[in-house]
C-alpha cells in the first residue's frame, strides 16, 4: 500500500480511531526504539548528562515553568 493510500485511509477514521491507531504506531516505535542505532557522540552526550544529574550538578528546569517562559515571550 503506498503512503498517499494509507492516509486517504487515515482519512476516513473517526477521530477516537484516529487515535487509537497513533497510540498504536508509539508503541510499536517504543517497542522497535532498541535497534535503533545511536551514534556514539549522542551516547556520549546522554552519559554525561544522566552522571551530572545524579551528582547535582546539571541544571534543571520545571517544565511548568519553562512553558510559562515561552508562553510569556510569544
């Protein structure tokens, strides 16, 4: 089936299996996320950042907060 097809498909979907189906397609990428090859500079990246978030020393922002920033500038 090519893309154009499956979205005249999509289309068609009520809104609650429009839903269901995106819920579905997350959880298979979730499922998938391991044999996805991550280069070993983001590895790297995520290592450091995981260490200095358990020592203390990474600087954190509340998300609540950083929606408000962003909310406040647009």
């Amino acid at each position: 089936m090519e893309p154009n097809d499956i979205l005249a498909e999509i289309k068609k979907l009520e809104l609650s299996e429009k839903i269901l189906l995106v819920e579905d397609i997350w959880d298979l990428i979730a499922r998938t996320n391991s044999k996805l090859p991550m280069p070993e500079w983001q590895k790297s990246e995520l290592d450091k950042r995981q260490k200095e978030f358990q020592d203390g020393t990474l600087d954190v922002n509340d998300w609540r907060q950083v929606h408000q920033e962003i909310r406040s500038e647009f």
